[in-house]
DNA sequence: GAGGCTAATGACACCGGGTGCCACCGGGCA
DNA sequence: TGCCCGGTGGCACCCGGTGTCATTAGCCTC
C-alpha cells in the first residue's frame, strides 16, 4: 500500500486528516478494526505511523470524524430549543436533530456507527466519548431543573437518552432501508411513556 | 515488591487468583490503574507477568471479580421471577436483587466500582463485561413479549435497565453514607415512570 | 536576498499490554 | 521407574502509543 498523493515535510497538510480517515475507514471496514495495524493506516494514507497519531490521539479516534463539533451542535440545539417544551421532549428532540443527516452522508455514517458498534475494540472506546455527550445532557437538564449536574436525575436522563439512542442506531443498522429517525423517535417515545407495551 | 508467599512451579496454585486480585485492586486504587504495569501487580502477587495474563484475559479483567457469576445470577432471578408481575418491573427487581449485598461486602464492591467508573481505561473496558448483562436481560424481555431479543424493545429496556443501574452506583459511590438499594429503586422508579418530574 | 522563526513531518528509541513457544517442575498413575 | 499432565516462568515478538531530535518548507524581517 503506498500513497496515491505523497505530501512533502513542512507544507500546510490540507486535506491529510481526511485523507488518513477514509484510509483507516476503509482498512478497518475491509479487514476488522484488530486486524489493521496503524503502521498499515499510515502507510495508505501517505504518511509516517508518527504522523497518523498527531493527528489522532488513539487508532480508535480515526473512525469518528469530527465528533467534538457534533457534541457541539447538540449543545447548541439544548440551548436554543423551545424553553416552554418539557425538559425530556426538549433532549430527545434534539438528539433527533443533531442526527438528521443529509442523504449523501448516511453511507460515511452507517460505515462508522457499524465499526463503533460492532468492533469489541471500538465499542469499548466508545464509552469515553460518549461520556461527553452525558455530560452536556446532564449539564442541561441541571439547568432546567435546578439541580446539580451530578444529582441522579440529569445523569439518569443523559445516561438513559443516550442508551435508547445508541440501541436506535443499532436498530437502523441492522435494517438497510430503514430510517434512523424512525428509529430514534421510537425508542425515545418508548422510553419516555415507560415502555407502555410492557404491562404485562 | 517481592511475594508474601511464593507458590513453587506445579502446586495447585491455591487462591492465586484471589491474591492477584487483591494486590491489583490495592495497586490501582493507590497509584491509579495506569500507572501501575501488569509486572508490578504479578510481582506483588507473588507470580510472574505471564502467569497474569494467564488467571485474567487483560490487566482490566483484574478488577472484576467473578462477574461471570454475577451476570449468572441475574439470569436465573430473571427465570425465577414471578411470572405474573410485568415485565420491565421484574427486570428491575432482579437487577435490585443481584445487587444487594451483603454488608461485610460493600467496601470491596465500593472499591471494585469506583476504580471502573472513574478510571477511563475501565471505564471503556466495562462497555464489553456490561454487554454480557444486556444480552441477557434483553433475552429474557423478548422471551415474555414474544419478539425477537434482537428487536428494538428488549434492546432498549436492557441498555436503558442497565443505563439506570449503572447511573444509581454513581450516586451509591459518590454519597459514602447512602444505600446502594435506595439509589436503585429510585433510579428504576423515575425510568418506568417516564421521569415525571421533568413535566415541565 | 540572507538569515531566522515556525509548523509539519519522519526516523528512532523506548515503554507497556498481550501472545506464542518452549523448557521446567511437581504430582499422579501404570 | 518411566510416563503423562497441568501450572509455571522465561523469552522473543507484535503492536499501540510517546518523547526526542533532525529535517524540511514556508514566511517574516531586516
């Protein structure tokens, strides 16, 4: 494997973060996440191995494009939401949002998620950023309830929202044609009516 | 670090691994779980590096105890359980049940849980042992609701069930004086309740 | 236009988790 | 006594991740 497009030492690297991501996307999707050694990512992205974790903290992070700029938009869409909408509807509607792709970009998405949730490696470190999701929920339910990020309720609601929206993603996953919308308002009414179908 | 008592080469290794287990919880509650190696956790345990790895499948799997059996006996309260209380009210009893121990116990599973929920290495690494205890609760959910355990009802009652459990030990870890069992039932109550006080 | 600063890169050495392999040791058994 | 067997330790190796340093190109200043 060698570089279609080698960049030379001291230029200003346009373009190389995503390049070295659709190589790693590519590998990991072909051979298994384990399977692909960062020496191999590097190498058909064009880079050295030292390169690749400048750019990425952890082999693992290469496969979540710009995560921090889509816990971002999910927190300004808590802070611009409807403040009369009750403070549950208000986080469900906007993981709906945030997560209302574009058509061109479900295929990027369905290829990352699918690594994330299936690859034991991917799915452990998943937590940690997941975990910045938590807090900004939390952070916003306090806020509306006045409570403390820490107390059990907001960490329960981010804890609990972000579970129905993760087996949402699995659901979707495992039908192609489905919607994820679809699925993520299904689950996120399930939950907030307390599984009503469960009575029994 | 040199062992208290060296076991020779052929014995029936009598409680090694509960003295790994043991200096490993001490080491990484001292020193934080990164910055002990897994040679200095065998040292202090009287064996060598590769008879760790040997007793536990990662240098992570040393904080677990025998989880195994934990996820076990929740199964069986899940089969054991009153066939005629509804379905999600049982997943949350068995969850309180397997949960409540006994007094002399609760230092070790105080220590056990704040080094998981606290030290981002374990944390991660939880996502993979909690998957176990959704698999199974999500099992026993499609088994009385005549779906698949694949399908977006038993998925989601295990990941937000377990959401919930996860969340009430933070506040079990965070507020030394409280009961564990309190904290889940009042995490379970909010979560079938549908969160009623965020109405507004 | 020469020199100096800066930022990105790559080579190298190193650490630590995890694994495969083999030699060794002790006990049980024919 | 000779054999097998299971737990063990040593060793070499792979791979992810990091610190250090030299190199390179662009840019800014004098």
């Amino acid at each position: 494997m060698t570089a279609i497009e080698t960049t030379a030492p001291g230029l200003p690297a346009e373009g190389t973060r995503a390049r070295v991501e659709r190589a790693a996307l590519d590998l990991f999707t072909l051979r298994g996440f384990e399977q692909v050694t960062t020496d191999e990512v590097a190498d058909a992205a064009g880079i050295s191995r030292r390169t690749f974790f400048r750019y990425f903290a952890t082999k693992a992070d290469a496969v979540w494009g710009d995560f921090t700029a889509h816990v971002a938009r999910l927190d300004e869409l808590l802070g611009s939401g409807d403040p009369d909408r009750p403070v549950l509807a208000s986080v469900c509607a906007a993981y709906v949002e945030v997560n209302d792709y574009a058509v061109a970009e479900l295929p990027l998405l369905r290829e990352r998620m699918l690594l994330i949730l299936t690859e034991p490696a991917l799915l452990a470190h998943s937590q940690l950023r997941f975990a910045e999701v938590d807090r900004v929920v939390a952070r916003y339910v306090a806020g509306r309830s006045a409570a403390a990020a820490t107390d059990l309720v907001p960490r329960l609601v981010a804890a609990t929202t972000r579970a129905a929206a993760t087996t949402a993603f699995e659901a979707w996953l495992a039908d192609e044609r489905s919607a994820l919308g679809t699925h993520l308002r299904q689950a996120f009414a399930e939950l907030t009516a307390g599984f009503p179908g469960l009575l029994r």
